[in-house]
C-alpha cells in the first residue's frame, strides 16, 4: 500500500523502508520509474492521487517535491515514462480519464509531454526510433480510434525508462524501420491544446526562408511570419497568443513548394 523499501547489496534478503506514500495520500501510487539527474543521483519518480513525487535513494525529497498537479488524477498502478530532455528529467504520469501529464525534476510542468484527450481503456505506448532519432507514442480514444504521433530528439535527449509494467505486460524494446522520408517539411504546434500565452511552432527540413500564416476557424489571418532559414535541420518559432480568444487555429507553413497544415486549440 505504497511503502517503497530498498534492498541493501550485501544483504538481498534485508528490506530497509525509505519512503510511505500513505502518509500523504489515501491513493495506490503509480508504478516507480528511475532516472539519473544531472548531478548523477539516482532519482525515483512516483505520484499518487494528484501529487507526483521525485525521491533519492535514501528517501529524501528531491528539491521542489511534493508537487501539486492541481486537479490532475493520476491512475493507480499505472507505469510511468522518464524521458531525458536538455540535462532534466521528464516523469510523465498517465490520468485516470483524460490524457498524461509531464513534470521535470524542478517541479515544473513540462508543455511539450502533456496532453489531454477522453482516453479508451489501453494506456500509451512510447518507443524510441533510434535511426531517425524520433520519440513515437501510439494512444487510443475512447471510440477506439489509435493514433501515432511524433517529435524529433535532441542531442542528448532520451527514453529512460520506460518501465517496468506489472499485469505480464514486460518490457518494450526494439527498433522501428522508417518508411518516411527525413528530408520531407514537417512542423507541429506545442503544447497542444495552448493553455498559456506562448505556444512554439517547430519547423523542420525547411529548404529556404519560411512562411507562417495562423487562420481563425472562420478563416481570417490573424498571423503573417516569415522566417529565415536557419542552418540547423530544426528551428523553433515562439508565438504570442495572448490576443487569442479560445477555440481552433490552423497554420499554414511553407517552405519553397512544400507546405504544411496544423490544427490547434487555444484554451483560456
């Protein structure tokens, strides 16, 4: 009923209790994840109810933790996925109904690996495409539709853990083979749904100077951008969206022939 207990090396049959999660919440947890933060401690990450937690291997808190994830329920027993991301830790817990949610090891909510949607029964499948350096998740509806999306790594970056899960389900491991061409443009908009103020549209493969033009649902501009191409395959262009009322967005990016179209919502 959530007591974490560490196994000492010498003495794999002496248990040492580090933590009890029922002393701050009447929930199960989620499943453990593990990851190494930048300054090379072991770091558990766990929530129950709606508070994530980030300990050490001796129990202590990691700084920041507890953290409030405001209304946001975490599923019982549910495994956990740890991403690294610029030198931090992204723990990503999964909802009872509506989506998962990240949080980095400075207790900060991560935009870009949050999203909501009415969930079905089969929890999100991440894996790494190790050729295109892509992090790939497969999710479900609640009308059992399945959808595939994606976002390239950086340098650096990585699927930690992506756990152990209880109910015979084991690990997933494995290499993907990439049927679409990396040259081709591609862009999306995150976080998506935008619940603040500022949303980034990252652009890659462009061939020359870019266009961004952002349409209401009832198709008036409301954005005209142009950037210049930059000499990275990737390039992040930060809107302010704060002159939007809530609802639906289209972009429309270009780039020499190419052109991309991306829907987004805007939520205040």
């Amino acid at each position: 009923h959530g007591k974490i207990s560490r196994l000492q090396k010498n003495n794999l049959s002496e248990k040492q209790y580090i933590f009890d999660v029922s002393a701050f919440s009447n929930s199960l947890p989620s499943q453990l994840a593990l990851g190494i933060d930048n300054e090379q401690r072991l770091v558990l990450s766990f929530a129950a109810a709606n508070t994530a937690f980030m300990i050490l291997n001796d129990g202590s808190f990691v700084d920041k933790f507890p953290q409030r994830l405001s209304d946001f329920i975490v599923k019982e027993k549910s495994f956990v996925t740890v991403l690294q991301k610029d030198n931090d830790l992204i723990s990503i817990f999964s909802a009872v109904k509506d989506g998962f949610v990240g949080i980095n090891n400075h207790g900060e909510i991560d935009y870009l690996n949050t999203m909501f949607w009415q969930k079905g029964n089969i929890e999100p499948i991440w894996f790494k495409e190790t050729q295109s350096n892509r992090l790939y998740i497969l999710y479900s509806d609640v009308d059992n539709n399945v959808y595939l999306a994606y976002r390239s790594l950086r340098v650096g970056d990585d699927l930690v853990w992506n756990g152990y899960r209880n109910g015979d389900k084991g690990m997933l491991t494995g290499t993907t083979v990439e049927r679409v061409s990396d040259q081709s443009l591609s862009a999306y908009v995150y976080p998506n749904p935008v619940i603040n103020d500022n949303c980034r549209i990252r652009i890659e493969n462009a061939k020359s100077d870019i266009k961004i033009k952002i349409y209401n649902i009832a198709g008036d501009l409301v954005s005209d951008k142009i950037l210049s191409k930059s000499q990275n395959i990737y390039q992040d262009y930060q809107f302010d969206n704060s002159r939007l009322t809530s609802g639906v967005y289209y972009v429309i990016v270009s780039s020499g022939d190419e052109h991309k179209r991306i829907k987004f919502a805007v939520i205040k």
